[in-house]
C-alpha cells in the first residue's frame, strides 16, 4: 500500500528520538 514504509519509519523513529533527547 505504501511507496516507501521504511522512510514512514524513519520519521517515526526520528520524532521519537526528538521526544526522548528533549
């Protein structure tokens, strides 16, 4: 369904390691 699920991941991770730096 998705073009690309590993770049959804990568947000995800990248917002979750925003929220655990600060």
């Amino acid at each position: 369904e998705n073009g690309n699920p590993a770049r959804d991941r990568a947000e995800i991770y990248s917002r979750a390691s925003c929220t655990l730096v600060g």
